[in-house]
C-alpha cells in the first residue's frame, strides 16, 4: 500500500547528519525524500577526522546523551567495519582527566582509563572512515525506499511536504536565516601510514591541536580550529606545522608521504537547534543543525530525537 502524503517527509541536507536522520526516518516507515546540494562525497562530512567524542558542541549535558546513544548504534555497526566504516579502537585522549567530569562515558565505554604516561585517558573509541560511513548511509537509506534529489535550496519553504528537517549544517546561517551559525576550520594532511595502529589527541600549552587517527590506507593528521575562517584552500605552512605536531608525538610521521590536504569547516553555534517549528501555511518543520566538531559523534542520538519531533 502506498505511504499516504500526511507520512512524507523532505530532509534538506545531505551530510550525515542528514543522511542519518533520513535513515531514522526512512527506518521508521515515513516517505522520505533527502535534497542536497553535493552528493556526500563533497559535504562537509566526509572531511570529518571522526573520531567519537563530543568537541566544540553545546549544550554538553545534551551532546553527552545524544553521543551516548550514537556510541550504541557505532559500537554495532563496528562489528561489520568493512561495509560501514566504523572501527573501535585504542587510542589517547590527551586532553582528559580521570575525574567526576567523565563519569558520563565511564559508565559507557569500556576501557576508559588514565594513560600508562599520564598523558590523559586511553579508551577504545568508535573510529569512523567517513569515505566508506556516508556511501553505506546512503545506501540503507536507498534501501529503506528513500529518495535522494540534488537541489540547491533558497528557502526551506520551497520543500513541498507537511514536514521538512532541516539538517543543512553550515547553510543554515543564511537559509533560515541563523547569523549565530559560524564556521570553525579545519585542516588535516593526509600521509601514508608508516604502521600506527592508534589514534591520539593532544593539545600544547599555547592550544594547539595535534591528532592523528589511523584509517583503512592512510593516516589523518590534524588539526586546527579557526574561529570565523571559511577558506577551503589548504595553508601550506599550516600543513607544515601539523606534521610537525603530529610527528612530536610519534617520530616516525616526520617522514611518511603527504597523499593529500583536507580542510572543513565546522558549523558551530552556541548552542545546537533541535527542535521544531511551525511553518505560516501549518506545515511542520524540524530544526536538526549546529553541531561543531561532534557531527558524527551525536548524529544517531540527534537523528532519533528529530525523527519524534516529526512524528508528533
């Protein structure tokens, strides 16, 4: 029987914030069509170094929540890592102390310790290669009987359906229009990996960031996170400076092959809009957008929070 049109649904944004929430959706037995601008390998998304762990994200407590229910969903999915792209593994956060502040995912994820070095804490994360996650997304959404259209949308309002979920990231500033949503860049050089099999974060006294994350024929190293900035051309000298950072903490990435640059920029915003809104004509529209650094790390707990707030 088909899906009556008070069942339809148009999810704007083609990350995987909207890819994830359209495969909610479409999991939940809703008619749902995705509209994107770019397909995913060209989104914002597929830049992610995507490592689970909330950063640059607001309100926390809520962001925790979401994180939790997405480590759930990463956690099975990475008993299939070839086909979704999600791995767990055993790294270092260097930022983290073993205190009350962590009791949120000490219940949660297993292994979560301080560091043999007193670095920080090691746990055993979701790792997300985003170059195999976004393509198997949109296949289940595929699968689920969804529909994806490539359009580039002026207004929200253009979308002909009694709900809409916007889920456009960073075009959120001037689509609905949000003037708080602003970019946080982020570069990251591509290199062959010389044998690392772990991931690590770490930030200097003076706040900069190293990382390096290990995925399927290469290793991500990073980062940056520049408040305002949307060039998308990657700085040579900024490249430079992270694999020095980078190889400061494991020597042998001062000589592994530069494959390629990366730069993304984070949608941040004070604080994440996930809610809903009354168009003037009564049709319903879902706000799913502004989540900084941790896009991949909340987007399940998010998805399944839109998707009820577009079935009420």
């Amino acid at each position: 029987m088909e899906k009556r049109r008070s069942d339809e649904v148009i999810v704007v944004g083609g990350g995987v914030i909207g890819l994830t929430t359209a495969v909610v959706l479409a999991g939940g037995g809703r008619r749902v069509r995705l509209w994107t601008r770019d397909p995913v390998e060209r989104t914002t998304s597929a830049v992610a170094g995507a490592l689970w762990w909330p950063y640059r994200i607001e309100p926390l407590a809520l962001a925790r929540q979401w994180a939790l229910r997405s480590f759930d969903v990463y956690e099975e999915l990475a008993r299939r890592p070839g086909a979704t792209g999600v791995r767990m593994v055993e790294g270092v956060l260097g930022e983290g102390e073993l205190d009350g502040a962590d009791a949120w995912a000490a219940r949660r994820v297993p292994g979560l310790r301080a560091a043999p070095d007193g670095a920080g804490l090691s746990a055993r994360l979701p790792l997300i290669d985003m170059s195999t996650h976004l393509p198997w997304l949109r296949e289940r959404f595929l699968g689920a009987g969804g529909e994806i259209e490539a359009r580039e949308v002026s207004a929200l309002a253009e979308a002909p359906a009694p709900v809409v979920v916007n889920c456009t990231g960073l075009g959120a500033r001037e689509l609905v229009p949000d003037p708080s949503v602003r970019p946080v860049r982020g570069q990251l050089v591509v290199v062959e990996n010389p044998g690392i099999d772990t991931w690590r974060t770490s930030t200097d006294a003076s706040g900069n960031m190293a990382y390096f994350f290990p995925q399927p024929g290469r290793l991500l190293l990073g980062g940056t996170a520049e408040e305002g900035a949307w060039s998308l051309e990657p700085d040579p000298k900024v490249a430079e400076a992270i694999v020095a950072r980078c190889a400061a903490l494991r020597p042998e990435i001062a000589g592994a092959r530069v494959l390629n640059h990366r730069v993304g920029l984070r949608p941040v915003r004070d604080a994440v809009r996930l809610e809903r809104e009354l168009l003037p004509d009564g049709r319903l529209l879902v706000h799913n957008y502004g989540h900084g650094g941790a896009g991949v790390t909340v987007a399940w707990g998010c998805a399944e929070e839109a998707a009820a707030l577009a079935s009420r």
